[in-house]
C-alpha cells in the first residue's frame, strides 16, 4: 500500500512558485546591504557614471616620449573609474586643444582636465590659454615640475603647479588676463620624489587622481601633509585670481 500524500502537486508547486518569486527580492536587499557595507550610496553611483563620461583628461608627456610613463599609470586609474583619457607627447598640445574645444563646444565634454610632467608641464599654460580662446575653459590643471618659468593667462578653474624647489623645478606666475586660482606647491620633501620620478611616486599619483576626482566627482580631497608655516601676516585665503605658493611635507 503506498503511503498517503495528500495533494503534494498542488502543495509543492505553491512553495516553489513562493520561493521563485522572493529571488529578486533576495537578491536586491544583497546588493543594498553591499552598497551599504562599502559606503557606497546607490544614487551617487549612478550619478557618477554621466559624470565621468562626460570628462576628459588629457595627459602631456615630456620630451621624446621616452620619460612620463607614470602617466600611464594614473590614465589607466582614470580609466577604470570611467574616465575618458588622452596620453599625448607635450608637442601635440595645440591639436589636443582644437580636439577639446570642439569635444565641449558639441556637449560631449563637460569638464575638460589637463596633467602634464616636465616639458608637458611647461606647455600647460599655452593650452589653458588656447583653449579660453576657444570657448572652452579647463576646469583642472595639474602641472608636475615644470623646466621652464612660465604665466598663466586665460581662464581655469584650479591649476596646480607641483614643483620640487630643490631640483628643476619652477613655479608658474600669473599675467594680468588670468582669471581662476593658482597653487604653487613644493614637494621637494615628498619621499622618493625627484624629477624624472615624480609623475611615478605613488604619493604624487594619489595626489593627481584625488584632485581628479573632486571635480568630476565632487569627492573630498584628503590632506597632503602639513603646510609650512604661514609668516605672521600672511594672507590666509587664496581669492580668485591670485596665486598661493605651499611646501608639503610628507
């Protein structure tokens, strides 16, 4: 005699049919709890994807294409991020600036970022400049030990000249026509740092991506060590227009 079942079909493709249906469910709080445990906010992530496609970095290598790899290294970092990046030698500046101003003047760039090491350090100013004239200004630039003085003229919303006083190095000054904020920082004292590694040291790297970061992103910018101390009566805010010069320690 077999054993009494009842109505197990009936009974059995309920509970499956239950159980199928919570699956997404499951799975959607296991991704909000992940989100969560990652301080991770789910509507910035997905903000920060038009964001990022709508940047771009554009990085200048110095002479002969045979120094700056370390710009490799921070494209590819911009790059996983969603960052769309250019690596070009210094001598292309003034095409990569036709390039930027058309890519802004269509809508398809939003905020434009230029990186340059040595020679494309140098050749940061004429770019900012070329592209104020365009109709397109750079919301970033970072410069990392430029050879040569020189001015900044045009319009920019934050250039960063990272320089190592000790070395090569030079500060960039500023002509009467320049509108945004200047930052001079020696990073002499940066371990590891000299010219032909600066773009290399993983500190400065972090530092570059980090500035990256907070004007496509919005993100905070973590501390760079501790500033010099200010001489009694100095100014104690950078107003726009003027230029700051810093020493960090690290």
């Amino acid at each position: 005699m077999k054993p009494y079942r009842g109505d197990i079909g009936s009974v059995g493709w309920s509970v499956l049919s239950c159980r199928l249906s919570w699956r997404p469910l499951y799975a959607m709080a296991i991704a909000v709890l992940l989100l969560l445990a990652t301080g991770a906010n789910p509507t910035q992530a997905r903000a920060s994807a038009p964001a990022a496609s709508t940047a771009h970095v554009y990085l200048l290598r110095g002479v002969l294409n045979i120094f700056s790899f370390g710009l490799d290294d921070i494209a590819a970092q911009l790059r996983a991020q969603g960052i769309p990046v250019t690596v070009a030698n210094f001598a292309s500046w003034s095409s990569l600036a036709d390039d930027a101003a058309t890519g802004y003047k269509s809508g398809r760039i939003k905020t434009i970022v230029l990186v340059g090491h040595s020679s494309g350090a140098t050749a940061l100013p004429d770019m900012v400049a070329k592209l104020d004239q365009l109709g397109a200004p750079v919301k970033l630039a970072i410069g990392l030990d430029s050879v040569f003085r020189t001015k900044l003229s045009g319009r920019v919303g934050r250039y960063i000249n990272f320089y190592i006083a000790n070395g090569a190095g030079e500060p960039v000054a500023t002509t009467g026509q320049f509108q945004g904020k200047l930052e001079n920082i020696n990073v002499q004292n940066v371990p590891g740092v000299g010219h032909m590694s600066i773009e290399k040291n993983k500190i400065m790297q972090r530092k570059v991506i980090a500035e990256i970061d907070a004007v496509v992103f919005g993100r905070s910018v973590p501390g760079f060590g501790a500033p010099k101390p200010r001489e009694p009566g100095a100014a104690s805010a950078v107003r726009p227009g003027t230029a700051s010069t810093a020493a960090v320690r690290e």
